[in-house]
C-alpha cells in the first residue's frame, strides 16, 4: 500500500501577513503559483492513484498547477473555520487574550455561517479524511494526494499519527511544500516533512 501525501497550498497574501484564512477565497500570488508549479517534478516522480482537493481556490489552483490532474473536491479537507478570527492575525488576537492558543482554544464565535470550529470539530472531519484516504489506499496502486491548508493538515497528521487535534501544535507546516505520512512495521509514521525543491526560496510558515 502506498503513502499519503499532503500538500500544503501555495502562498497567498494572508499566509505573508499571517492573517487566519479560512473560507475567504483568495486566489495565490504569483510566488504562491511558482511554488505549487515547482512540485509538479517531485510528485510526478511518484504513481498517484487518487487526489483529493479542498473545494477552496487557493488549493484547487495548487492542485492544477502541480500537475494533479483529477482531483475530487471534498469539503472535509477545507481550512479550520476561524469564526470570529477570519483575516485576524494571532499578534492581534493577542492583544485582548494574551494566553490564547489555536490548537487548545479554538475560536472567537463568527457569523451563522461561519460559526468557527473547535479543534475536537477539526478533529472529527481529520478522522474521516483519514478513512477516506485509507479507503483509497487500499482501492488503488500507488499513492493518495490531499491538497489542503496548513491547520488542517497538522490536525490531519495528529490524528493519522494517533495523537488529539491539538497534537496539530507539534508540526510546523510551509506554504507550497509536500509532507509524506506512511506506516513502519504497521504503525504510523511521518516519513517526511516540509519537502520542497532544493531551488525553492523558503515558503511561508503562517496560517491560511
């Protein structure tokens, strides 16, 4: 059975101002679309037999750009709901509660659309994105794709790796970059983390 891939999309103007980006649906920069551009060799290089893709712009405009041609929307890989903190960077959020932490906290209550998540709700759709890939692990050759969002995808990882959502803390996550989670004697493994070309200028390390 093959690994699990994700891939963090590329930079936006929120993830170089580190203002928390959920379902606004901004496009890329132009540095964002060279990153997603540049790990096209590099997933290329591996049999894909499934991708699946957030529903927002900035990942889906990833997905194509690195070459993962038949992705399936699913709105299991979207970013956390940030609620109240949509655009909000953390330095500001700070301000009026200096101890507040993403992973532990969740968020400030949005509008009834967007109400926020809580990290054990991120959590909840992590598990079955999980399945999900694990079903497709086992149904196809090769390797499975999820193009997403930083916070999410660390949330993803906590729990492929056993650990609560807000084991999502432990894992730094770069924008444009591929993290690679598999198994060693059965148990779960990261087996790689931030990977980017070796050309590439580094990637933003902020939300969105």
């Amino acid at each position: 059975m093959g690994d699990l891939f994700l891939v963090r999309h590329g930079e936006t103007e929120w993830s170089v101002s580190g203002q928390h980006t959920s379902w606004t649906d901004i496009p890329l920069t132009d540095n964002g679309r060279a990153q997603a551009r540049g790990l096209a060799p590099l997933l290329n290089s591996h049999h894909i037999g499934a991708v699946f893709v957030s529903p927002l712009k900035r990942a889906r405009e990833t997905a194509e750009l690195a070459g993962l041609a038949g992705a399936r929307v699913d709105a299991d890989l979207s970013e956390w709901d940030y609620g109240g903190y949509e655009g909000v960077t953390t330095v500001e959020i700070h301000r009026t509660r200096p101890d507040w932490f993403l992973f532990t906290d969740g968020v400030a209550p949005g509008p009834a659309e967007h109400p926020g998540e809580s990290p054990e709700e991120v959590g909840a759709r992590a598990d079955r994105m999980v399945a999900k890939a694990h079903a497709a692990l086992a149904n196809t050759e090769g390797c499975v794709v999820l193009v997403a969002h930083g916070h999410f995808l660390r949330v993803l990882t906590a729990r492929w790796l056993g650990l609560p959502a807000s084991g999502g803390a432990l894992f730094q996550l770069a924008t444009g970059t591929v993290c690679r989670l598999g198994t060693e004697h059965g148990r779960p493994v990261i087996a790689g983390w931030n990977i980017r070309p070796l050309s590439d200028p580094p990637r933003s390390l902020r939300v969105g």
